[in-house]
C-alpha cells in the first residue's frame, strides 16, 4: 500500500501523513518518555506495520 504525501478528505480539508518512531519494545519506553522523538514526514510505501497520524501542519516533523 503507498501512502500519500497528502489527502484530501470529503469536505476539502487536506492532511499531511506523519510516522511515529516506536518498535514497541517495552524496555524502549522509558528512554522514549524522557527523551520523545517528533513523528516525521512519511515518504514511503507501507511494507509493515507502522503508526501514521495525519496533521494538517505542513512540516518535515511534527513538535
């Protein structure tokens, strides 16, 4: 599946596709909530499993 740089959605509104870094590794979180990582613009196709947030902020990375 290949997911678009942006979509728009039935009432015009376009989204920007973001990915979060995570391998849900429980020994990661700790490292994870005192140091979080921004999601960052996805650019590829979706060969595995993945978490996507869409944003309407046009950015290479999310704050």
């Amino acid at each position: 599946m290949r997911c678009p740089r942006s979509s728009r959605t039935p009432n015009g509104h376009r989204f920007h596709v973001y990915q979060f870094a995570g391998d849900y590794d429980p020994a990661g979180y700790p490292a994870a909530l005192r140091k979080p990582v921004p999601p960052v613009r996805w650019r590829g196709s979706a060969t595995e499993m993945t978490d996507l947030v869409l944003s309407r902020i046009d950015a290479e990375q999310l704050r």
